[in-house]
C-alpha cells in the first residue's frame, strides 16, 4: 500500500548575507532544535564564487 505523502511549502521570511564562520552550521542547527514549534525553519548556504555564507529563515 502506498501512502501520499502531503509536502508542506516554505516561505521565505529572510536572508542575510556574511563571512564564513566555520561553526554557524551549529548556531543553525541550535535555531532549529529550538524554534521549530514555532513554525520557523533555518538553512544556511555558501557561495562559492563569493566566499560569503547566507542564512535563510523559512515559515513552515
């Protein structure tokens, strides 16, 4: 039996923009463990040809 699985969409709320900081992946990973009941999503990328790390804040 197959189940459906209902995907939620994300919305943007923000970005910001900064220089590489080798640990913010922990200071992400702290604001998702602890915000996640209010409905608020974080990610974080790098980009490569700037050198430069963006947060992204998503409302769930």
């Amino acid at each position: 039996m197959n189940k459906v699985r209902n995907e939620e969409k994300l919305g943007l709320v923000a970005t910001k923009t900064f220089k590489p900081y080798d640990e913010m992946y922990k200071v992400v990973d702290f604001l998702n463990k602890n915000l996640k009941d209010r409905q608020l999503l974080f990610g974080l990328t790098r980009d490569v040809p700037g050198e430069e790390m963006i947060i992204s804040i998503y409302e769930i």
